[in-house]
C-alpha cells in the first residue's frame, strides 16, 4: 500500500476583472499549491502496479496499469445488464431503471449492477435515489477504509473501474451542500488518479473543468482561500473563458 498522487500542474497568471475598473482585483496563480490529500495511505483496486509496497510517487508518476473489465459482469443477470446498458445508451434512463432494479434484489454486491442502476438515476435527474445508489455502490469498494478518531482519512480506497461514481456522489453532496465530502469525492476522482489509461488525459477532459470549478466551489463555501485559488486557476487554466467559476473565488 502506497500513497499515491496524480497531478500535472503548470505555473500560470491570470489578471481577472471582476469588480468596477478602479478596483480590478487580481488572482495570482504564480503561487498557488494544490493542498495534499489528507490520507496516509491510498490503495488503488484493480490496476497491475509497476511499484513496489512502501514505494513513493510524486506528482505526475504513473503507478501501473488498470486491469481490464470483466467480459462477464453478473452470474444470472449478464443479459439484463446489457439490455439496460443499451437503454441508458439510448437515453432511455427510466426504463433502464426498471432492468436493473429485480436483479439488486438478488446479487446485492455486484458492483455493475449498482453503478448502472445508480448512472441511471442520476441521468433521469432522480438524484434522492441516485444518492442512496452510489452510497451502496461505495460501501461495497471502499469498504476497507478507515478513519481516525477525529474523522480523518487514514487508509482510502480507489477502485479505478468506477471513478465515474466518485465523481457523481460528489456533485450531489455539493448540492446538498455537504462542501468537505463533496471534496473529498471529487478528489479521489480527479487528483488522485495514477495509472496508465489512454482514456485518462487531465489536460483534454471536459469534465476535468467542471471537476476543478466544483472543488473552488466547495473551498470558497468553506472559506479556504488557498485551495479556492488552487482550483480556479486550474479550472481557467483548461478554460480561460470559464464563467461559472468567477462566482466563488475568494480574493
């Protein structure tokens, strides 16, 4: 087990207007540090690492390789899931809904069938119960964390077959308002992501941008300005045009 961060920064400044011409306040992305993730230990699940126990990475390092997807995801209910699968593809999220929920009722750990289920929830704006799935989905692979006494991150789990699913819990504990788990998601999503996936390119991801206005979001609720900084400047470093993150920086 391993700490693990991934992360490619570049040094930047951006001389932002936002309030009347004689105030012209100015964010300085000269000095801004993405803050450390709190854990002690990161475990990542289901990637064939190239490190050894007890070795360190720095930033930008890549820890191995993620292992590929089962061809077959459920005993008794393959058939189901595919169906279900094409129905969220087609956009026919409500009906996929309806698939998949008989066949949690049986394989109640299968990881698939609850992302999915949960994919299609959150895709049919039915997010109460979208929470409710991506929470079970998480008790099931990160189900050996552990935390300290004082609430604080000890061992983390990242199972890398479902960071979408991170990323989703999160921007509904940010509408909930819920700013340091929204955090907490989002990074296990979007910073601490390691390995060598082609799909993976944090400088050409649309959602990277909506990730790292989100986390400025959630640090300018708690009044941290440092990380708030950090992460609109990533933000406008991907999008120079972004608008949405200029409403929370704090200056």
């Amino acid at each position: 087990m391993k700490k693990i961060i991934f992360i490619i920064t570049s040094i930047f400044f951006l001389n932002l207007q936002l309030l009347p011409e004689e105030t012209k306040p100015t964010l300085d992305c000269t000095n801004t540090i993405r803050p450390s993730f709190p854990a002690k230990i990161v475990r990542m699940n289901h990637i064939d690492s190239n490190q050894k126990v007890g070795d360190s990475l720095e930033a930008g390092q890549v820890a191995g390789t993620m292992t590929p997807i089962p061809s077959v995801v459920s005993k008794s209910f393959e058939t189901q899931f595919r169906k279900a699968e094409q129905l969220y593809a087609d956009k026919k999220f409500n009906e996929a809904v309806t698939v998949l929920e008989p066949t949690l009722n049986v394989e109640k750990r299968n990881p698939f069938l609850w992302n999915l289920y949960a994919r299609a929830l959150y895709a049919a704006n039915r997010k109460k119960e979208s929470f409710s799935a991506y929470k079970t989905l998480l008790s099931i692979n990160d189900e050996d964390e552990t935390y300290d006494e004082d609430g604080s991150p000890n061992i983390v789990i990242i199972d890398v077959w479902f960071l979408e699913a991170y990323w989703k819990i999160s921007s509904i504990y940010l509408d909930q308002g819920e700013y340091a788990k929204s955090i907490f998601y989002n990074r296990k999503m979007l910073d601490i992501v390691t390995f060598a996936n082609q799909q993976y390119n944090p400088n050409n991801m649309v959602y990277n941008v909506t990730a790292l206005s989100y986390l400025a979001e959630a640090y300018y609720f708690l009044n941290l300005k440092e990380p708030n900084n950090y992460y609109a400047c990533e933000t406008l470093k991907l999008d120079p045009k972004n608008q949405y993150v200029l409403q929370f920086l704090l200056l």
